[in-house]
C-alpha cells in the first residue's frame, strides 16, 4: 500500500508547523470547532424556547409570566440567551475576518461585535431575572 503522506523534506512548512498542526490563521480549528459545539448546543435550546413561547402564547398575562417564573424555564432561557448571543459573535466574527481586509477597521469591527454581543446577552439575561426573581403583582388566575 502507498503512503500518502507528504514528505516532509519537500514540505514548505516549518517541523513546528507540522507538530502544532496550525493554519495560517495560527489558531488550528478552535473557531471552527466552538462555532459547530454552539450551534449543536443551540438546537435543544431553541426546540425548548419554540415549546415554551407555543406554551405561553394566548394566555393572560399574569400565566405567561407564572410559567417564565418556573425556574428550569429561567435555566433554559437563560442558558438559551448566553450560546445564542456566542454563536452570533462566532458567525460575525468570521465574516469579519474574511471580508475585512483594513486591520484597524478589523480591530474596531472585532471589538464592535464583542460589546454588541455582550450587551444583548446581558439584557436578556437581566429581563430573564427580573422575571424569575421580581416581585410582580399579579392578580389570581
């Protein structure tokens, strides 16, 4: 059987290059690989977020809030909002990459997208809370 493998005598890569197993972009496939575990992560909690809203819509008021108060609802809303909100910072960040060439525009881009990211998680997660631990008046049902 043949061996495939390139020989490493006619290689333009560095013995390191070849060690580490880095890309050009020398970081290997941690982007790749965080994005596609956040996306897998992300299918649960979106069928979770579509049965809870299906749940809830219609109803009064005060029950749509009785059952966001339930606190694996909170969990899951929560932990819904955070890998959403990462997965979206992943996804435009490799858009930036590949299409933004200027690298202060890149820089101001990269550091643009991780505040917006951030500020969305963080107001999600605080509606979430104001919800699960507020103390709202709410007639009986």
């Amino acid at each position: 059987m043949a061996d495939n493998r390139p020989n490493p005598l006619l290689s333009l890569r560095t013995a390191r290059s070849r060690v580490e197993g880095l890309g050009a972009a020398h970081h290997g496939v941690e982007h790749w690989y965080t994005h596609r575990l956040s996306a897998i992560a992300n299918i649960p909690l979106v069928i979770s977020f579509v049965i809870i809203v299906a749940s809830i819509a219609g109803r009064p008021w005060p029950e749509a809030v009785r059952v966001l108060q339930n606190p694996l609802v909170a969990i899951l809303m929560g932990l819904m909002a955070i890998s959403i909100t990462y997965h979206m910072r992943l996804g435009l960040q490799t858009v930036m990459e590949d299409y933004v060439h200027d690298k202060m525009l890149k820089f101001a881009a990269g550091i643009a997208n991780t505040f917006f990211a951030v500020l969305i998680a963080a107001t999600c997660l605080f509606s979430i809370l104001k919800i699960s631990f507020g103390r709202l008046p709410l007639p009986p049902v």
